[in-house]
C-alpha cells in the first residue's frame, strides 16, 4: 500500500490512545496528527515545549478530565503547569488513561523525550505508556543512517549501541537503526498488550533518503513480524506526510 493515505488513517490515530515515542520527530508527527483531526487531544506524559501555536487551545490544569468539558476548540492542548517558559509538564500515565476514557475524540501523546536527536533507545524509565494505550508510535529518523553513533545526533549512545550491537562512534546503518525500533529494549519497550505498534521513519525527503527508508522499514518488518502492524515512512513537516506506507 502506497501514498497518498491521510496520515491519521495509517497510523491508526483517528480515534483511542495514541502514544508516541522515539526520536527524529515525535512532536511533528503528533501535531500533525492534531491538524488533521477535528477533535483531537494533545498531551503527555513526560515534558513537552510549549505548544500552544500547535492547537486551538491549551488548559493548564491538574484535572484534565474536568477541564474537557470547558475546551471550546479542537485540537486542543491539556498539560498540568508549565514548568518554565519553554515546556509544561506531563501527566502521569493514569491520567492521560482517565483522560482517553472519558473523551470521545483521539488523544495524543507524547511519551517519552529525546532532546531533538534522530534516533533513541529508552532508559530504565521510559516511555511512560498508558497501559490502555490502543496504538504506539516509535518514531526515527532517516537522515540518522551515514551519521556517527555520538551523542550529536543520539539520545542515550550507549543504550543505542546496546540494542544495535555496534560501537559508539561507528557509523550508523539502517540495520541499525531498525534494530532499535524493533527491539524490546527499544521502539517496542513496555507497548501494552494488545496495542498496535506502527513505526515511523520520518525525515524521508529525497529519493535517496526513500531507499533509505525502505531498508529501514523491511529489516524491521522482518525482525518483528508478529508485533509491528505497519511501517509508515514520512515527512512530517510536508502538506501530505504519508510518503509510503510498508506492511
């Protein structure tokens, strides 16, 4: 199945819990997800920049369930206090969860953090998932293959290095980086049971960077054939972000 496809649609993000991790572009890929749905809620579990011009409006509030019923636009932002002037805080996951069940729209969340680096694994305390989240997102990106495995480029080498089998400062293949997304030390570290797990290379925005892409997506297709649904290669800074989608 190729392109065109409403980003919302291939990543099972039109309605329930979605949660999004990884690195190489969580925030673009949630926001774009919120421009594309009417009713969409933004939020997370961890910390988050400052979003308000991603959304219609935002709540600051400690009862996000509570405060639903006075959001008058969509997509909107809940978030418990703004932290500093640069990102609010996240809920814990059991809120974002009450938060899922009452509403009848999509929430978004972002959860877990990377530093604007291309490509992560998760230490001992992350992602913070909802145990009722219905579909996770690990996100990475393209342009991270030919770079060198260095905290330039990735959040947490060593765990990266870890999950891979390489060596800090040797340079990255797309083996790589499927690796991670497939492994349970990495794009797939505590996804609920039952929950649908979608990857995404994003940053796919030149043909080289598609073949790129496709590798990518094939050696995680074949390295996690029972958990990974789909993979969704993208730009998400792009009017039309699906660029293919792989299964």
């Amino acid at each position: 199945m190729t392109s065109p496809v409403p980003l919302a649609e291939a990543l099972d993000a039109e309605s329930g819990l979605t949660c999004v991790v990884g690195a190489g572009g969580k925030k673009t890929t949630l926001y774009a997800l919120a421009g594309g749905l009417s009713d969409a809620v933004v939020t997370a579990t961890v910390r988050i920049p400052v979003f308000d011009a991603e959304v219609e409006e935002v709540r600051v509030t400690e009862d996000p369930v509570a405060a639903l019923d006075a959001v008058e636009g969509f997509p909107a932002g809940l978030v418990p206090e703004r932290e500093r002037a640069d990102r609010y805080r996240g809920y814990d996951p059991g809120t974002v969860a009450a938060l899922a069940e009452v509403h009848d729209g999509p929430v978004l969340v972002k959860a877990d953090g990377a530093r604007t680096r291309w490509l992560k694994a998760p230490n001992e305390r992350e992602p913070q998932i909802p145990a009722s989240a219905d579909t996770v997102i690990p996100v990475a990106s393209a342009r991270i293959v030919g770079e060198l495995l260095s905290a330039e480029r990735v959040h947490r080498p060593e765990r990266v290095a870890g999950v891979a089998g390489c060596e800090r400062g040797d340079e990255i293949r797309a083996e790589d980086v499927a690796a991670v997304l497939a492994s349970d030390e990495g794009g797939l570290k505590d996804v609920p049971e039952g929950a649908t797990v979608i990857p995404v290379v994003n940053m796919v925005d030149s043909p080289g960077l598609e073949s790129v892409g496709r590798e990518i997506a094939e050696e995680v297709l074949a390295r996690a054939p029972d958990s990974v649904a789909r993979v969704v290669l993208a730009r998400m800074v792009a009017d039309d972000p699906v660029v293919e989608v792989m299964a």
